[in-house]
C-alpha cells in the first residue's frame, strides 16, 4: 500500500485525492507520516492546546485539514495455477 501525503500545491491531478478513511490503519498510517511532518518543522493546520506532533496530526484529520492519495490497488500474490510460475520437485 503506497500513500503520499502531500500538501502543498502541486499535486498529481491523475490520482483521486481521498479525505474519507476507508480502514482505521489508514487513518493511522496517513496520521504517523504527517506527524512526521510536523516534527520535521511543518506548521499546524489546527489550533491546539496539545504539542504533541501526533495529536497535531490526529486533530488535523478530525477537522478535514488533511487528504491523501491513493495510489492504487496493493499487488497481489500470485497463484500457484500461474504458469509464470515454476514449481520445483524436490
């Protein structure tokens, strides 16, 4: 799974930009890397009473400050039917 969060202004028009979360994980996973940010010396979108780069980025998202890009679907694990796939006697 491949997310880029990104927020300035020149973002990619060929890829949906997704602001609902569909898992929890996600959401986390999109929280953890813009904390990240924040820590690297991003500014707040959100007024908060917290300093804390991770409740920072969980307010962010709580008031829809933050979007992501999904970039597509994870890959998947081959069939053993496959036949670009040998298969090795022993």
């Amino acid at each position: 799974m491949d997310l880029r969060l990104d927020l300035t202004s020149n973002l990619r028009t060929d890829l949906p930009i997704e602001t609902k979360f569909d898992s929890n994980y996600r959401k986390v996973m999109v929280a953890a890397r813009r904390a990240r940010q924040i820590q690297s010396g991003a500014s707040p979108l959100v007024r908060s009473l917290s300093t804390k780069a991770c409740r920072l980025a969980q307010e962010e998202i709580m008031a829809g400050k933050i979007a992501y890009v999904h970039t597509g679907p994870p890959p998947e694990k081959p069939t053993l039917e496959d036949p670009g796939i040998p298969i090795l006697a022993i």
